[in-house]
C-alpha cells in the first residue's frame, strides 16, 4: 500500500501558492483494507475514505470508462493492481496530473510539471472530451493562473461544443465552476475561453450575446470588481448588469443561481444606470433607489449594489458621494417619531418619504 498526494496541492506547492487542501491517492489497497485501518468510507461513485485523524480524503487509485453522456456517465474501477500512472491519466490537465510520495519525490509522467513553467494548460489524453465539465474548469484555471491554452486542447474543446457534449452540462456544475471561476483574480479570462470554443453560447447565452454586441465593457468591470475583492454577488450583477431584467431571470434561473445573486443582479439590471449617473439625478430619483433597494432595512445590499454599478466607471467617486451622501441624510430621519407623532397611520409612509426626501435635498443643497 503507498499513498500519494495528487492534484491540485502538488500543484499549487510547485507555484508558490498556498496550499489549502489535500488529496491522496493510495495504491495497492482494498476498501476492506482501508477500513481495518480506521478510514472511513464516504464515496458514492467509488471507494473514498476519511482518515481516522486528519479527516483528510484519501481515494483509492481507479481508472474510468465512458458509458454516456454528460459528467454522470462513468463507470469506475478500484482495484489494487490499478497504477499511479493510470490513476494519473484520467484527469483532465498536466498541470494536475503530478503526485509526491511520502519522501516528496515528484512523479510527473505527462510532464506536467513543463507546463506549469511554460504557462501552459493541456489535456493530458483524448479522454479528456468525455466529460464536458472539464471545459468549464480549463477556462477557470485560465482565468486563476493567467495560462495560455495548448492549440490541441483549444481545439479539442471546439469539437466537443461542435458535437453537442457541452449541451450535457447540467445546471449544478454548470453554476458551480462559473462561481468559482468568477472568484479568481481576472474572470473575463473565463468567458474568453469559453467564447473562443463555442461554450459560453450553449451555457450562457445572454452573455455571449452582451460581449458579441459590444459588452466587453462588462469583462473589463469585471476584473476591476475582481481587483476590489467583490463577493460573489457583486461580481455576478457586474456580469448581469448591462442585460435586460428579463434576460436576467432567464439567466439566473438556468444557472439555478442563489437567490442572493439573483436578486442583486436583478436590482443591477434595473438601476445601475441611474446609479452610474448619480451625481447629476435629483433628490427623488436617489430616494425611489433607496426605497426599491430596502436600504433602511438592508444597507449592506445598497452597498453591494453600488459596488455593482460602479465598477470601472469613470465618474465612481463622484456617484458614490453623493449616494453616501443622500442616504446618510435619509437614514438619519426618524420613522419612529413620524410614526408616533401620526394622527392618520395610512399616510405615515408618505411623511416619511416626504422628510427623507426633504432631508436629501438639504443634505446636497438642492431646492
């Protein structure tokens, strides 16, 4: 029995970055085996354990054969004759396909390691086209690492989309890698790469569609959304937001988004103009924003939202003044009061609409 660390630590320990998660493959062993040793057996698909102290994943090592379409369709086979080298050569890129053993030697037999100092993302066997998700996490690495993608696996990738595998991406995964992908550091990489296949048509249409159109704008706000450390929420409205409300829905309720990024997304869509446009719109138009946006109730989504329309504009910190500037004036009205104080309670609602509003006019000295 040898165990092996695989993946993406090995990965990551040879860049320099940090190394926040383990995988293990152990060669040579039953699952009975590795029960009597106290791991415990999580796997559904194909025997993985727990260590009884780290709690770490250790997988048995395992080839896969296709049997349908889509990431679903695999059949898996364990056993203790299976190799390092054939577990090895069933992921997708060089670039994970390097393992240590216990003594930190480097076993690297699809020269993973050359692409890693190359910069080069590449298949490491035609079995790659088997499972579509891996297009989606190829265009992810792209956008983290900054690599360049191999001519073979560029257009390996083209001809799967052509033959229709991308079609059997599912919701889940589909949402799930564009998440992740949306957190690295420059995610316009990501639907660069998905645009360059043919992908980002059959998963994201709306999307293609806004860059074809001119929305490229959108990849750069993107990225500086991205290099201001937006949450996940932001960066999707950022996406989103030079869509229709319409379209966007469509979108969200494909990916099966959270609601959250819906929602902001949504609001984005809806309002990003007028915010962009903030230091020039009246007192009215900055109180209907605060009131569609719950802003007395929910400041944090007013600020996500700014952070949303503002991304890469050129007059940001004029309109964000100026914003801050009307809803500190608003917030500091007090409801409470105007409500206490009320003779009729059906037009409370409109005395406090009508001081805050009087408040934000004051407040930028407005008539």
């Amino acid at each position: 029995m040898e165990i092996y660390t695989v993946g993406g630590a090995v990965r990551d320990e040879l860049l320099g970055c940090p190394v926040t998660d383990h995988d293990y493959v152990v060669v040579g062993a039953t699952p009975e085996e590795m029960v009597k040793r106290g791991f415990r057996p999580v796997g559904k698909d194909f025997p993985v354990f727990l260590h009884p102290q780290t709690h770490e994943e250790y997988a048995l090592a395992r080839t896969e054969r296709k049997v349908a379409r889509g990431y679903h369709g695999f059949e898996f086979y364990t056993a203790p004759e299976v190799t390092l080298q054939q577990d090895l050569a069933r992921r997708d890129l060089t670039i994970n396909a390097i393992a240590k053993d216990g003594h930190g030697g480097i076993i690297d037999p699809f020269d993973g390691v050359t692409d890693l100092k190359a910069g080069v993302l590449r298949h490491v066997s035609p079995a790659f086209a088997e499972d579509p998700v891996r297009i989606l996490r190829v265009a992810r690495f792209a956008a983290r690492f900054g690599f360049a993608i191999a001519p073979e696996t560029q257009a390996l990738m083209r001809k799967m989309v052509e033959e229709g595998e991308a079609d059997a991406l599912v919701a889940e995964r589909v949402w799930q890698e564009m998440a992740r992908g949306l957190m690295e550091r420059k995610p316009s990489r990501m639907f660069d790469v998905l645009r360059e296949c043919g992908a980002l048509a059959r998963v994201m249409p709306e999307i293609d569609a806004l860059i074809t159109f001119g929305g490229v704008v959108a990849l750069h706000a993107l990225d500086a959304a991205a290099q201001a450390q937006g949450s996940l929420e932001v960066r999707f409205a950022v996406l989103a937001r030079a869509l229709d409300p319409l379209a966007v829905e469509a979108l969200a309720e494909r990916l099966r988004a959270p609601a959250a990024c819906r929602d902001l997304a949504l609001l984005a869509a809806r309002h990003a103009n007028l915010i962009a446009d903030a230091a020039h719109v009246d007192a009215e138009a900055l109180l209907e924003l605060l009131n569609v946006c719950d802003a007395w109730r929910r400041p944090e989504r007013l600020a996500e939202l700014i952070a949303a329309a503002l991304a890469d504009e050129l007059e940001a910190g004029a309109a964000r003044a100026r914003l801050e500037r009307a809803w500190r004036a608003a917030e500091a009205v007090d409801a409470g009061e105007i409500a206490r104080a009320a003779d009729n309670p059906a037009e409370i609602r409109s005395q406090v609409n009508a001081a805050r509003l009087e408040a934000i006019r004051k407040a930028l000295n407005l008539k």
